[in-house]
C-alpha cells in the first residue's frame, strides 16, 4: 500500500505566528472532516524560522500532521553561513525535506548533482527527501513532457541505498503558481514514466513503494482528477497549502493502491 501524500509548500510565506495560526486551524478543519490520517497523510513545509513553533504545538496538541524543512544542506555542519544541517532538522522531529524544488533550481543554481547530494544528506539523517522535478515551458517544446524529470530523478537519485526511503514530486515548471495545472493524463503519463526509471535503476520493489506526486496548480477542484491516477500518489501544493480550508479540502481525497 502506499499511503497518499498531501504536502504542502509555503516556500517564503507567513512568520512563526502566522504559522501557529495555520496549523491550529489546518489541524482542526481536518479533525471536524473525519480525516483519516492512516488513509491520507498531510505534511507541512514552513520555512525554517517556523519549524520549531509549529513542531511545539504538533507534539503538544498531538496533531495528526507530518513535518518537513524546504531545504537543506548537503553538509553536516560548518562554515557554511545560512545554510542549514540535516542534524538540525531531524533534532526538530522533521520526517521530510524538499530538495531541487524549481524555484532553488532556478534562483540558486541548484544542479542535479546538488540535488543528488542533497538528497543524499537527508537520507543520512533519516529524513525523507521529497525529490522534485519537471520540465520547463521550453523543455516541454523541445523534449516533451518526460524525458527531462525522468532524467532529473536518475541523477537525484544516485547512490541511494535500495531499502531507502523517498517520494518523488512531478512539477512541471510551467505549471507551479501559475493556475495552469498538468492535465491528468500528462500527470500520470510521466509519474509512470518517473517509476519505470526507478524500477530500472532501484528495483521493482523500491519503485512499487516510492509515492510520487503531482505538483502544479492543484486546488480542491483539480485534485481527485489526479489522485484517480494510479501512478499519482499524492499532491505537493504551494499556493493553495496557505489556506487551511483549501488545503484541508484537498487533503479529502484518499486513494489507496495495492503493490501486491
Ligand atoms: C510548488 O511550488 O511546489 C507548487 C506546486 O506551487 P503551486 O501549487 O502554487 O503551483
């Protein structure tokens, strides 16, 4: 079985009281809705300067909400000013952290390699590296919609130990913030396309558990389309993740598959 993913990216937004605001009212609306977190699980991704408060009131009120970081070095620690370890992250009950996200990619050069080594630190501290790739405008012109994320997810995921665990976010670039969702079947056309790769590299069995996600646009309207897909296990959501009751909604939409 893999369990459904819902995550949610609120890259630079809202400070650590916004962010208790959040969660509280998250938590909440998915306890009023009967939300089953064995059925679908919901992951927060605040920046780090909120990881602490929202970690608090998680383990105070025993919310039934997963934690990640956006990011994360590739170093233990060090003279590496503003970044910050894979040790500090899992110090602070984090499950998940983003890595080569598209926005890094674009805005600080964040090479596959990069992303493989990044992918790499968070596996040594037992965080489980949301590996994000996809395909610009002028990639999808010029190779179509698979070639460059299953690329992408080759090298992000070299030397990755065949029992680890990982979750694999398509994004395409075109699609994030834009309000112009991936259709379902391009969706499923890549994430099936993302674990055939997997399989050839890692194992059947390792492809079988790895959940991917789709990421681009999703809103409570969009998502069952996805979520019906058998390859799309989840959703990595940035805009609509800033509103609790959008959120909760699309967090309301469980699918479970069977590997055996
Ligand atoms: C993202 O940035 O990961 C994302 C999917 O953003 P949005 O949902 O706003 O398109």
């Amino acid at each position: 079985m893999r369990t459904p993913l819902i995550a949610g990216n609120w890259k630079m937004n809202l400070d650590h009281l916004q962010a208790i605001a959040l969660v509280q009212k998250l938590a909440w609306t998915l306890q009023d809705s009967g939300h089953d977190p064995k059925a679908v699980e919901v992951a927060v991704f605040p920046p780090f300067t909120d990881l602490r408060s929202v970690q608090t009131l998680i383990a105070a009120e025993r919310f039934e909400l997963a934690l990640g970081a956006q990011d994360l070095s590739p170093y233990e620690s060090g003279a590496y000013t503003g970044d910050v370890s894979g040790a500090f992250l899992k110090a602070l009950a984090a499950a998940y952290v983003i890595v080569g996200h598209s926005e890094r990619r674009a805005m600080h050069g964040e090479t596959d390699e990069i992303v493989n080594a990044k992918a790499l630190a968070a596996l040594k501290h037992d965080l489980v590296p949301v590996v994000c790739v996809g395909e610009t405008a002028e990639d999808l012109e010029r190779h179509g919609s698979s070639a460059v994320p299953v690329a992408q997810v080759r090298t992000a995921l070299l030397g990755v130990p065949d029992d680890a665990d990982v979750v694999v976010a398509y994004e395409p670039v075109w699609a994030i913030g834009s309000g112009r969702a991936a259709t379902p079947d391009t969706a499923q056309e890549v994430c099936a396309a993302l674990r055939a790769a997997i399989a050839e590299d890692h194992g059947q069995a390792f492809a079988d558990r790895t959940r991917l996600l789709y990421g681009g646009s999703v809103k409570s309207g969009n998502i069952a389309s996805f979520m019906h897909r058998p390859d799309v296990d989840g959703a990595l959501v940035g805009g609509a993740s800033l509103d609790p009751g959008e959120f909760a909604a699309i967090a309301r939409f469980p699918k479970h598959v069977s590997i055996d």
